[in-house]
C-alpha cells in the first residue's frame, strides 16, 4: 500500500467507526458488536502496515477483514 492509500483507509475507518454508527438504542445486539470488532481489528491491521510490519501480509489480512466488515454490516442492514 503507498501512504495516499493508507491515508485513506484511515479516514474510511474512522468514519466508519465514528460517524457511521448503528442507529440502535442502549446496548448493542451481538452481531453488531462483532461487526464494529472487525473495525479494531482493522485498525490495528493498518498500524502494522503503516510501521512497516511485514507490509504484503498485512495487507491481506486488512483487505479480508474490511470486505468481511462490509459484507456483514450489508446483511445486519446498518
């Protein structure tokens, strides 16, 4: 990934994470809670390649995590 692209998911990530929260009131339902874990998860995938950390791999396990986040938040409709 070159650093424009990182910079991007960056922003992807926090707005989906902040601004795009599930419109639910009180605590969260399980299937949610696991769909926004994938977002931290994300998170930490993206630190590992912008340090640097065995960037390819890195990288597939973000690209996975995030298509996997998207498929769900698709089928939970949020």
């Amino acid at each position: 990934m070159k650093k424009q692209e990182i910079r991007d998911e960056w922003k992807r990530l926090i707005y989906e994470s902040t601004q795009n929260k599930p419109n639910i009131k009180g605590v969260y339902p399980r299937n949610v809670v696991r769909n926004r874990e994938l977002l931290l998860l994300g998170q930490v995938e993206l630190g590992k390649i912008e340090y640097g950390k065995n960037i390819k791999f890195h990288t597939e396990i973000y690209q996975i995590i995030m298509k996997h986040y998207f498929q769900q938040k698709k089928c939970l409709k949020i």
